[in-house]
C-alpha cells in the first residue's frame, strides 16, 4: 500500500485540478459540456486508482482531512453572495423563479428516494441522485455524499458525482434545445426586460488589506456556523453539517455587513476564494473515489437519472415556463433552469449565452438565473429540504 500524507494530498489535488484544466482547454466535447476541471483530473487518478486496485498492482491511500476545510469555505462564499439589493431588484418574477426551483429541489429527492425503492438500494443512496447531485451539482454531491458516508453509506461520494456528471451533460445538451422549441413554437422575441438593469459598482483593486478582510468575513462565518452546527445538532439529534451552518451565518453576516459597513463586501475576492475552495475541495473528492463499490449501481444510477433529466425538462416545459409569463425572457429563462437544476450555475450561464447569441438578448434572465441557481435555492431550498430528507432515512 502507498500512503499519501496530507500535504502530498493538498499538492496532488492541486496539480490534478491544473492537468484537468489543460485537458479541458484542449478536448472540445469536455469544454463544450462545460465539465468542471477538478472533476476530469480526480476522475483521471480515480480511474488510475481503480485499475492498479482491481489487478493487485498497489493500493493507493490518501489523507483527504483538509477536504472538509475547502468544503465549508466553499459553502460559506455562496452565503456571503446572498445580498438582498440583489433579490430586491430582481422584483416578483425572482420570487417566481425561486419558488419552482425549490418545487424542483423537492421532487427531485422524491424521485431520488422513490426510485431507489423501485431498484432496491438504500434510500439515501436514492438522496445522492437526487437534488443532492442534480441542482447541487459536484458540489453538493462532495459535500452532502461525505455526509452520508458518515452515517455508513460508503458508496454515497462516488454515486453522487457519477450523478452530477450525468446531469451535467444532461443540462448541456437540452438547456437550447428546449428554449428553441419554446421560442419557435410561441414565436417569441426579444423584449425590453421586466426587471431594471443591475450597475455593478467600481471594480475595486485586489488588495492585501481588502482580501485579508474577506478572509476574515468567511473564517467568521465559518467558526460561527461550526458552532451552531454542533450545537442543534447535540440539542434536537437532527444531523446540520458544518459547512450548511457556516453558509447560513454568512447570509446575516453579509447583510449585517452591508448595512453598517457598506462596501466592506468585495464578491470579486470573495469569489475568488470560493473558486478556488471548491477546485481543491472537487479535486480531492474525485480523486478520492472508489470506482469499484458502484459498479453493481450503474443501471439503477442511469436509470434515475433519466428519469430526473425527463422530469426537469416536462416540469420547466409545460409548467414553469406558463408561470414566468411565456415570453421571450421566461423560455430564455428555462433554458438556465435546466442548466442548473441539472448541473450548475455555469450551464445555466452557457445555456442561456448560446440561446441569446442566436435569438437575442434578456436582460431579465441574466438577473433572475444566476441570483437563484447560484445561492438563493441552496440556501432557501436546497439546504433544508436535502438535511431533512437524509435525516429522514438515516440509520
């Protein structure tokens, strides 16, 4: 057996991120389905893994301990962009939005949990291919699957991401298909918007002080909602991960920052920290993987997620796109819904950007789309009904 210490770990995940980047920059089918980078090099090593372990070759043992930090720094950036100037200007057709997303996030464990039944595996498991690995993408299958697998389900990770990166794909590759039909089919064009246009203020240099101050805002948030974790989680039995605690108590640090210390917020630091938290953390949870305890799940995964991909797309179709007004805007908007109730914030970008370069612009939903599908469904939605659900089934 090969024993990897925590420091070799830390540099291993980092070097698979940067080989997972060059990959993607040079294979166009990875790049045009938008497959996180970190995911293509963790997958590279666990694959790698997989092979020297099933031929007696070598066992490979990593030491992943500092994974948990850049998960919760992770979670916690996505708390600290929950600003409500945002959700303000984004006015009723944002709170629209959000509300069929969280419908969206709760059918999709109800799917998850209910076809799990059906092909006999453990619910939870059915909890990984659901909203955990469909609206919460890589990220919250890493964060959630590690969850799991304390309570015992060791395969949780693995299935979770094999999920996300099937949904993935999946909300790349009907995102414009399905705004064309809708466009077509209503013979809609492009308006002047429903909501005003957001002015970003004064890019603000990067600097060691300001950073350092966003540092202090996330290791904040971080600490205290550890804290909190432990704490309701000792007084009510109810399993709250540390980094869902750390995400809430930086939504009220952010606004409580906002309102006394205006303009102390940088998110183009705070993103970048995030950013970078979360290709170390995907990294290290892709490379960690063991491919060989899901082999036997491979037709019950394929088949819920086919199951979710057809539930997404009929949902946003016949019924979502009615509700946001069927126009332009709202199939436009459609086309982000199932990027991201499918995968993540950037499929929704990506499906909305080739919609609007063909058929042009709206400015409605490149507000509405990345504000919900980037942190108001997680932390309204997504967090809440995802602990309940694995709290319900666990052991």
């Amino acid at each position: 057996m090969i024993e990897i210490n925590q420091i070799s770990t830390l540099f291993l995940a980092v070097a698979l991120y940067l080989l997972g980047m060059a990959l993607v920059n040079r294979i166009g089918i990875l790049d045009r389905f938008l497959i996180p980078a970190p995911v293509v090099g963790g997958l590279i090593f666990a694959i790698l893994a997989f092979i020297l372990q099933t031929t007696g070759v070598v066992e490979i043992a990593l030491d992943t301990s500092l994974q948990s930090l850049f998960m919760v720094a992770f979670f916690t950036t996505v708390g600290l962009g929950a600003s409500m100037k945002l959700i303000k200007l984004g006015g009723k057709l944002l709170i629209i939005y959000l509300i069929f997303c969280g419908i969206l996030i709760f059918m999709q464990n109800v799917i998850g949990v209910s076809l799990s039944k059906v092909f006999g595996i453990d619910p939870l498991l059915g909890v990984m291919s659901g909203a955990v690995s469909m609206s919460g993408g890589h990220g919250g299958a890493a964060a959630y699957g590690q969850t799991i697998q304390e309570l015992g389900i060791d395969s949780a990770v693995t299935i979770g991401m094999a999920a996300a990166t099937l949904g993935l794909i999946s909300g790349s590759l009907s995102g414009g298909p399905v705004a064309r039909f809708l466009i077509r089919k209503h013979d809609l064009k492009p308006t002047e918007g429903k909501v005003e246009a957001f002015v970003e203020e004064a890019e603000k240099p990067v600097t060691e002080r300001s950073f350092m101050i966003q540092i202090a805002l996330i290791t904040l948030s971080m600490a205290g909602g550890t804290y909190i974790g432990e704490i309701f989680s000792e007084a009510t039995g109810f399993v709250l991960p540390a980094y869902i605690g750390a995400m809430f108590v930086a939504v009220i640090v952010r606004n409580l920052v906002d309102r006394t210390l205006p303009g102390t917020v940088n998110m183009k630091e705070i993103n970048l920290i995030g950013e970078i938290s979360l290709a170390i953390f995907l990294s290290m949870a892709l490379m960690s993987i063991k491919i060989w305890e899901v082999v036997g799940l491979a037709l019950p995964l394929i088949g819920i997620v086919l199951v979710q991909v057809a539930f997404v797309a009929l949902f946003a179709i016949f019924v979502v796109f009615r509700f946001l007004g069927k126009d332009y805007d709202a199939a436009v908007m459609i086309s982000g819904m199932l990027g991201h109730g499918l995968g993540a914030t950037p499929n929704a970008m990506a499906n909305m950007g080739a919609t609007v370069n063909k058929f042009g612009p709206s400015r409605t939903a490149f507000l509405v789309v990345p504000i919900v599908g980037g942190f108001l469904q997680d932390v309204l939605f997504g967090a809440p009904i995802i602990i309940t659900t694995i709290n319900m089934f666990a052991p």
